[in-house]
C-alpha cells in the first residue's frame, strides 16, 4: 500500500535510517515488478545494463503518480498532493545539484547516481510533475490541442528520458518528433481505454469539440452510437499517431530495438482490443491477455532475431 510507503519515505517520512546505493536500487526494482506487469515481460528484451535505469525511472514516475492521487476528491486534500509534488520537485532539483545531499529516499539515491552515469537532462523529468499538479486542477479539455499539450507533459517526456537513456549521442530533432508521437498514442490509447474509470472519479479526456462533433454529452456519456462513433474516430487518431513513431525503431541501437517495437505494438493491441470490443467500453473496459502479450513479446523478438539486428 502507498500509504505505508508514504508514512516511510513520503515528506514527514519516519524513516532514519540510511540508505545505500544497493538498497535503493532494489527498492525500485521491487516497485517496478510490483506495480508495471509490462516491465516483466517488455525487460526480458532489454539490455542488461539498461534494466536498472529504466527500474528508477519507473519508481520515479510511479511515486510522482501515487503522491498526484493522494487525495479523497475534495479542493482540501488536492492541495494536499499539491504539496507533496513540491516537496517530489525539490527532491528532483536536489539531484542535479551535486554539491547537495538528496534527501534519504531510496528513489533519489538511485536517481543521482544514473544521472550522473548518463548525462541525463533535467527537464523530462520537471515535465511530467507539470502534468501531474495539472491533474489536481484540470478535468475537462475543450479541445484536442489543450490535450496534445497535457500529454507533452504527461507522456512525451518519458520517451525523451528512454532515448536519453538508450541513445549513444544526443536524440535528434526527428528521434524526439518520432518518440513525442509514439507516447502521446499510448498515453491517447490508455485513455479511450479507462473512459469509464475516468468517469467515475469526475475526469474525462475526451475533447469537447470532438465531442459536440459527434453529438455526445461528455458530462452525461452512455452508450450510444454517436458514442461509438466518436470512439472509433478517436481510436484511429492514436493508431496514425503510433505508426507515423514507427522510423524511430530503426534509428536507436540495433539491442533495444525489439523494446521500442514492442511499446508500439503494445499500444497498437490496445486499439485493436477497443475496436473488438465494439467500441463498447463504458460496459467493458478493454483489455490485453497475457497471452496477446506473450505473443506480442515472441513474435517481435523472432522478428528482431531474424531481421532487426
């Protein structure tokens, strides 16, 4: 439970005890296999030395999500989160700065140490806290450049850290562009996929303007065939977007290759279960087996094996 972590390591945290470079890095390989059941299957591709970076970056972005949702719903304990990020920024901001101690967390012990192992930048990683502190203030979208723009915050940087990460020099401008487009389909196709979940907790990412188009309330959704119509036109924007991301795949390192494939067909397998599902999602949310999963994990490394080396 995150409380628990929090009475630990949040910001009144009970923990005194030091914490060392070896016991930080476990902990956030524990919370990765705990919490990303992707990560077990997508870190069977990676690289050795990359797994443990890409296990921080994760517990990163895991505890800034977790301390986002630390509320009941009300203005009260939004502020609340609000707080929290702050104390998360200046935990980060305390990581670039080598002449201060990081705060006796296990997180920013291991961060420090592969920033400074890859030069990565700080600016990704403020990014995603925009997204997050946007989150307690911001429930609807009036169009869909104001979504775009969350997910520059939300999404994008992630796949600005992994390409930092897995990039022998600096990304290029069309590196970044392709990476931008990948993540924002992603983040689009988790959306269209938890509508109902979104729903129930006040929130809704479908952009008004899309939604007047097809005739849809967005503050009273049921299922109807405008509503399906507008999924599937929503569904087919974060397929165009997922595929224009596809030239990245040849552009990084021939070994994490299969990795990037493999994020794109993931989010691919997403859409197509929305569409198999009838664009039906307000009745069942959509989802991926594990045996789609497997498959997807086999086959792209067949592929990557006999091709992509």
């Amino acid at each position: 439970m995150f409380s628990e972590e929090l009475k630990q390591f949040g910001l009144h945290g009970i923990s005194q005890k030091p914490i060392s470079e070896t016991e930080a890095f476990a902990y956030c390989k524990r919370l990765t296999l705990r919490h990303y059941e992707n990560f077990s299957v997508a870190g069977w591709l990676l690289p050795k030395k990359l797994r443990q970076p890409f296990q921080v970056v994760y517990a990163y972005c895991r505890w800034a999500d977790d301390l986002s949702d630390e509320h009941d719903g009300s203005d009260e304990s939004r502020l609340q989160s609000l707080e929290y990020l702050r104390w998360w920024e200046q935990g980060l901001d305390d990581c670039f700065q080598p002449d201060k101690p990081v705060p006796n967390h296990p997180v920013y012990i291991a961060l420090r140490k592969i920033l400074e192992q890859f030069k990565l930048p700080k600016q990704p990683f403020a990014d995603l806290l925009v997204a997050f502190r946007r989150d307690q203030i911001q429930f609807r979208y009036a169009d869909f450049d104001e979504l775009l723009d969350y997910c520059r915050y939300s999404a994008n940087p992630v796949g600005r850290i992994v390409l930092h990460l897995v990039c022998e020099t600096e990304p290029t401008p069309e590196q970044l562009s392709w990476s931008d487009s990948i993540c924002t389909g992603l983040q689009l196709a988790n959306f269209w996929q938890d509508i109902a979940r979104d729903t129930e907790i006040g929130r809704c990412y479908i952009p008004q303007s899309i939604a007047e188009q097809f005739g849809v309330d967005i503050e009273n959704l049921w299922d109807s065939s405008m509503f399906r119509k507008m999924l599937q036109y929503l569904v087919a924007d974060a397929r165009l977007r997922l595929r224009a991301g596809v030239p990245l795949v040849n552009s990084v390192p021939k070994t994490v290759r299969a990795d990037i494939a493999l994020f794109i067909r993931g989010g691919l397998a997403i859409l197509d279960a929305i569409e198999k599902n009838g664009y039906n999602v307000l009745n069942q949310r959509p989802t991926v087996s594990r045996w789609t999963k497997l498959q997807l994990l086999i086959n792209t490394w067949m592929f990557f094996s006999k091709y992509g080396w």
